[in-house]
C-alpha cells in the first residue's frame, strides 16, 4: 500500500506563491512518475504538472506554464509543487498522485494512488 500526504496549501493574494509538498510513504518506488491536480468548485479535476520517474521529463498545463514548477527528492520520498505568481482561479483543491506508468500522463485515470488534497486560494 502507498500513502501520499500533501501539505503547504493556504491563503495567499494574488502574485503571492506557494509551495505545495507530497510525503510519499508505504510500498514505494521510484520508478514511477508523479503528478498533480487540481479540482475547483463545480469544476472536473484537471491536470496541472507531472514529472517522469527520473525527474528528466515534466509537463505543464498551458495555464501554469512558467509559473509552476514540478520537482522530486528522492531520497525524502517527497514530490513539490512549486507555484509562483498566483491567480485567483488558480484557487482550487491541490491533489498529488502517483502514475501506473513511468512518464508523466495528463490522465487521472493513469494515476493509482492519490492524497487527500489540500486547498490552495489566491484573493484578489
């Protein structure tokens, strides 16, 4: 079994940043990609960033890119989410997951494992 925990979410005005963490603990491996989501109010869980086994690929959603930064420590089992210059519709609930595969997919359903989530707003 693996457990994925977030933290770092908060209340931040709009320019402000962020930096989210993902603990990954249990039956882990780092052989697989990791990614993270995002989930607003009346709104389909989207993908923001994902990052491939070896920490050499990343993706970006067009709306983050150049904003946000995906990274891995491996030897902390933990991924990050690095988000600068924030925008009020980035406010959304942050998911981490961890892929079946071993590049990063834009797909929620190629992702097995996933935290509890923590919330992030930007206020305008």
């Amino acid at each position: 079994q693996v457990q994925l925990v977030e933290s770092g979410g908060g209340l931040v005005q709009a320019g402000g940043s962020l930096r989210l963490s993902c603990a990954v603990s249990g039956r882990t491996s780092s052989r697989y990609a990791m990614g993270w989501f995002r989930q607003a109010p009346g709104k389909e869980r989207e993908f923001v960033a994902g990052l491939s086994w070896n920490n050499i690929n990343t993706d970006y959603a067009d709306s983050v890119k150049g904003r946000f930064t995906i990274s891995r420590d491996n030897a902390k089992n933990t991924v990050y989410l690095q988000m600068n210059s924030l925008k009020p519709e980035d406010t959304a609930v942050y998911y981490c997951a961890r892929s079946i595969h071993g590049q990063a997919s834009r797909r929620w359903d190629d992702y097995d494992y996933w935290g509890q989530g923590t919330q992030v707003t930007a206020s305008s």
